[in-house]
C-alpha cells in the first residue's frame, strides 16, 4: 500500500515537525531523504537514550528515510544539495532557523526558476513573515502563544500538553498540504510554495475555546483532567484506590448515571443539577456526591455499571498500559521496525488500507545512505572520498 511510491521528497529537517510531517509520506511510499550535518545530524538524535541507546522522539518520526550527511555550508555539499533536489526531489520540505533555506538559495522562489513543478513546504514557528517570522519557537512556546496554557491545567497552576502538541499539529498540517499539493499538481503541473506555522496551526486548534470565550466572554477554566464546560466528565477515584474517566454528555444519559450508576433516580431532577449548567456550576458539590457512591466500588465494578448505563468510560492509562492495550492488539495494530539497535514495536499508521499495510521500513542511522545516494548523481568511490575527506559529506 504505497499510493506515493515514485514521488521523492527532500528534506532539511530536526526535531518534531517536519520529520512527522516526512515520516507521513514515508508511510505512504514515498522515498525520503533526510539531509543530515556530518557527525552529529538531526539534533533530537542526541534526546535521550531510552530506545536500546536510540532517542525516543528520533525512533517515533524518522523510519522509512534515507540519511545522507552533507554540510550544506560547504560550497561542494551546497552543489550536491541543489542537483539532488532539481534532478530527483519532487517535494522539498524544510524547518531550519527561520531565513536560513532562502540564504542557502533553497526558496521556493529560486528553486521554482529552474523546476516549476517542486513543491517546497516551509514549517516555522511564526510563517515567512510578520513581525514575529524570526523568533525562536520550541514547542511550549507556542503552546504558551496560542493560548494553549491559558485554558489547560489546574484552577491554581496551568500546565502543558504531555506531548509536543505544536510540533505535531504543524506536521499535520504540512502533511495534508503536501498531498493537496501532489493532487494539484497532477492536474496543472505547477508546483506550489506552502508555509505552515506553528502558531497558526495551534490556533486553528484552538477554535472551540477562542468561540467559547467569543466578544469578551470567559474563557474555559482550567480544569485539570475534567471538561471545562461539561460535568460530570473527568477522572473519579474507585473504592479500591483506583481511577475512572467518564463522561456524561446529555441529559439522557444523566438520568441514566444517576439511576444505574449512582442509585440515586432522584438525583437527576435535583434542582441543582438538572441541567449541565447548573452541573457544570455545582461541580464541587456534585463531585461529592459522585465520589462518595463510587466510594464503595471497585474499579472493576464502576466500570462494569458504567458500561450497562451505557456511559462512556474509559481506564486512566499509563505508558506500561498503552504498550499492552487488549484493543490494540487484537486489531493487529503492531509490527516490527529495524533501528540501529535492532528492531523495536512500532505501532501501524492510523488508518487501514484492504490492499496491504503502509511501508514500515528501518530507522536510518546517521549518513548511511550517503554513498549509494552521491553514487546516484554519479560521484564515484574516489570523489566521494575527497568529499569525506574534505568535510562535504
């Protein structure tokens, strides 16, 4: 199942964005090639060590690429860099320091002189201009500027994602332009120039609160793990020390928590909590009342009434559990990836194809495909030597 197999894509890339963004087309086929600096590459490589010496964040967005290792500040790697990309390279994608592709002649607007048809897709922090272009961007900073910490976290503290939210959104967004982009290509054979920032894919995230606090209205409270704006809906400790996420969505389904899961039918025309904004409004006392019924519950029991009320539920999951989800596994959801340290679990790309799985190939290691890919543009052994030797490569 390789729907992109024949397009090539090049890529400057480091940290989240755009190798998830690549990593994505790798899943479809395509063939990447990842530019790499001499002796140290990609820098989220040097993370940790958590993956048998490998980086964890490395191991999760670079499998299925190729590595070649060029110093692009070299005038020798600089020429190879521009013939892999107008001779080969269908798609260019790049999220160095803001500037740093135009000064290495890599714009869309140099590069499209002599090959209309390349796509180059730009990810930064902030877009190609404004005021704000040239400002460092790491992924909690646009969690901050987006408004992101403002509504998440608890009343006292705000608090992060646990992932890198805005490193990922981003990706995302440069991974569906790029395909939009290969489609219209195939109709009018011109290539296209995409700019996708940080900041503007975390805001359109950001849709539901920006309305919710629409003209001046409130904002969404941080509310920790619970919704801000729907109650009962959040995690709820069970009798035996454990915990339960649910969440009651309508008032049919209130009448429902408060008959078959609370044993308290009443409890759903108390004035106090008939409807979800007086809920929402009472939750401390509510809470009290939910807490103090599960009290004599254990987990195993509150989700089994959860479940015959037909009240969404689910565990509150930790690392150990996700690796060993029953769902997961018995969709068939895992396959092996070769790395440098050996192969590791890695989960298939969300989706399912009848015709086969996405390509799931190894995980490079720093400039392994060098030689073959200068060998392709036609260096011998010789010249590729002077090259290493001459610190190009």
């Amino acid at each position: 199942m390789q729907p992109l197999a024949g397009v090539t894509v090049v890529t400057l890339e480091h940290a989240i964005a755009a190798p998830f963004a690549t990593r994505q087309l790798a899943d479809l086929g395509a063939r990447v090639i990842k530019v790499e600096r001499p002796g140290v590459g990609d820098f989220a490589r040097g993370y940790d060590t958590r993956v048998r010496g490998l980086a964890s964040h490395f191991v999760w967005v670079n499998r299925s690429k190729e590595s070649l290792t060029l110093d692009v500040k070299h005038p020798q790697a600089q020429a190879i860099l521009r013939r892999l990309i107008l001779e080969h390279a269908d798609v260019l994608v790049q999220n160095l320091a803001p500037g740093a592709a135009a000064r290495l002649g890599l714009s869309h607007e140099t590069l499209s002189r002599d090959k209309p048809g390349l796509i180059v897709c730009d990810i930064s922090g902030y877009g190609g201009d404004g005021p704000y272009r040239d400002r460092k961007a790491y992924d909690l900073l646009i969690q901050s500027e987006a408004g992101f910490l403002s509504i998440t976290g608890s009343e006292d503290a705000p608090a992060k994602a646990g992932i890198s939210i805005a490193d990922i959104a981003a990706g995302m967004y440069a991974y569906s332009n790029v395909l939009a982009a290969l489609l219209e290509r195939g109709r009018s054979g011109r290539g296209a120039h995409i700019d996708v920032s940080m900041l503007e894919a975390m805001s359109e995230w950001m849709g539901f609160p920006m309305y919710y606090a629409y003209e001046g209205a409130d904002p969404p409270p941080r509310a920790g793990a619970s919704h801000a704006t729907i109650y009962p809906y959040g995690p709820f400790p069970a009798g035996d020390g454990g915990s339960v996420m649910l969440g009651v969505q309508n008032e049919r389904e209130w009448a429902a928590f408060c008959e078959k899961v609370l044993g308290q039918p009443s409890l759903a025309t108390d004035a106090r909590f008939d409807t979800n904004a007086k809920r929402n409004t009472a939750r401390d006392a509510l809470r009290e009342v939910i807490v103090r019924s599960f009290a004599q519950l254990d987990t195993g029991q509150l989700v089994q009434r959860l479940d015959d009320a037909q009240i969404a539920n689910a565990r509150v999951n930790d690392m150990p559990g996700l690796w060993a989800h029953p769902q997961l596994r018995a969709r068939g959801r895992w396959r092996q990836v070769g790395t440098p340290a050996g192969p590791v679990p890695a989960l298939l790309p969300p989706g399912s194809w009848d015709d086969g799985d996405p390509r799931m190939d190894a995980v490079p290691a720093l400039g392994e495909h060098t030689e073959r890919i200068l060998a392709e543009l036609g260096y011998g052994a010789g010249q590729i030597a002077a090259l290493r030797a001459d610190g190009a490569i």
